[in-house]
C-alpha cells in the first residue's frame, strides 16, 4: 500500500476508535486500573486498542501499543515498518471529564514517524500529517473520511503563520520544576510569554496549527505519546528536538521511554 492508503486506514481507525471512547465515556463507570507504572488505564483505552488493532489488520504491518504487548527490542529492532499507537492518549483528562483526550496513531519507518493521525472524539476535529506532503485539520470528522479529502475540505497548517505572542504549550496534568525552570528562562528572552494548559497530544496539534509557539516536555513520556503528533509537526513545517534543538525525536528505540524534548 502507498502512505496515503495506509492513513486512510488510519483515519477509519480512529474515528472508529473515538466511538468506541465515547461510549464509555458516557457511562458512569469508566473501570479504572492502576498499571505497574503507577499510569490509570480504563476501559476505554482497551476498547479503543481493540478496534485500532480490527480496523488495522489487513495492512498486514506490526502494531506497537500502549495497551498491547510490548514486544522486546530483539523482535521489533528489524522491523522496517510498522504502527505505533496510543489508544487514548490523555487517560487522565478522560478520567477529570475535561474533554482533553485523543487518539493517536502513527506510521514509523526506519525510526522515522512518516505519517500521523490524531482525532479527538469530543470535538470531532482530526489532524492528519504527512511529512513532504503536508499537515490538515477537519472539523467534524467521520470514519469515511480519507486523506485526500481532508486536503481538499480541511485547512492546510499551520493556519497562522507569524503567530504575534509568544505562547508556551503546557501540560495540563504533569507540569514539573524543570519545565518552570526553563519556561522561566524563556520569559529572559521574551518580553511577552503567555502560557496555555492543554491535555494529551493536543499540544504538539496546537504548535502544528500555530496557536503556540512552543510545547517543552521536561518529564517522562513513551514513544506512542509523540509518535503521531511528531510527524503531523514535520508536516506543518516545525518538528521535536531533544533539549539541544538540534537532535529530532526517534522511534523503536530498546527503551520505549523518550528523553526530554521540545516541539516548536
């Protein structure tokens, strides 16, 4: 399959998957379960893995999952691509009702993310990006939906160009010292910094469209967390670096874990 199918397969699979998280999250009980790594994980996480995984069979390519089997770096180091997925990205905001979740999918070759899809059920607003191609955003998404038709009835990003502040992207739910610290030391060189909280991969869509200049990340994050995002930012014209600005953000790496990054 060329790129462009195999994100249109992705586009099915995430708005299928957004249904699949409404449900639940419509319900009173969300069965909510601590994991080892002290992360909460719901029912809908695991309905939404489910039907990624359904909607994604017939690419025949590997999944890699937060909510799958995570396989060691001697089975997945020679894979040349595969999925990288996070089923509900945000499981803290689904938990707090505060509409700040999505869906993240992304397409990895070679340690490259080449292509990314990021939905977000409340809203219905999808971000599809493919590096050398180019990043859009639809309003009100469904799953017929593919890439060409959202380049021809999305906008393109970023939608602003020359955005007039300067706006610092933050966590909503996992703000630590060292990311105050540095955005501290950006207010030196800034004379006007203005600060958004936002959950989920919503971030990494909000530098893409524009609306924020700059999302630091001074804490623990996985691969699947940024993977989408990553190459929807590529797209759009900006990128993740590690802290030094000049090192991009790589994946199936033998720790799963990121370093430190900056997106902008």
């Amino acid at each position: 399959m060329e790129i462009a199918q195999l994100v249109d397969k992705a586009i099915h699979a995430a708005v299928l998957a957004g249904k699949k998280i409404m449900e639940v999250y419509a319900s009173v009980d969300f069965g909510v379960v601590i994991k080892e790594d002290q992360t909460p994980v719901t029912i809908a996480d695991h309905r939404a893995h489910d039907e990624i995984l359904k909607n994604l069979e017939s690419t025949g390519l590997p999944v890699l999952s937060e909510e799958g089997v995570h396989l060691s770096y001697s089975e997945r180091k020679n894979w040349d691509l595969f999925w990288l997925i996070d089923p509900l990205d945000g499981t803290k905001e689904f938990i707090k009702r505060n509409d700040e979740f999505t869906v993240n999918i992304a397409l990895i070759q070679k340690g490259r993310s080449i292509a990314g899809v990021i939905y977000a059920p409340v809203t219905g607003e999808i971000y599809v990006g493919i590096p050398e191609t180019g990043a859009y955003k639809l309003l009100n998404a469904d799953e017929n939906c593919t890439f060409h038709s959202i380049q021809i009835s999305g906008i393109k990003l970023p939608e602003i160009i020359n955005q007039p502040d300067f706006i610092i992207a933050i966590s909503r739910s996992h703000m630590n010292q060292e990311t105050e610290e540095y955005i501290e030391n950006l207010r030196n060189e800034h004379k006007s910094i203005k600060k958004i909280s936002k959950g989920s991969s919503l971030k990494m869509c909000m530098i893409a469209e524009g609306t924020a200049t700059i999302y630091p990340k001074f804490g623990k994050t996985m691969e699947w967390d940024t993977a989408a995002g990553h190459a929807i930012l590529k797209a759009s014209g900006k990128n993740i670096f590690y802290s030094d600005r000049q090192t991009e953000l790589h994946y199936n790496k033998e720790n799963l874990q990121n370093p430190y990054f900056i997106a902008l």
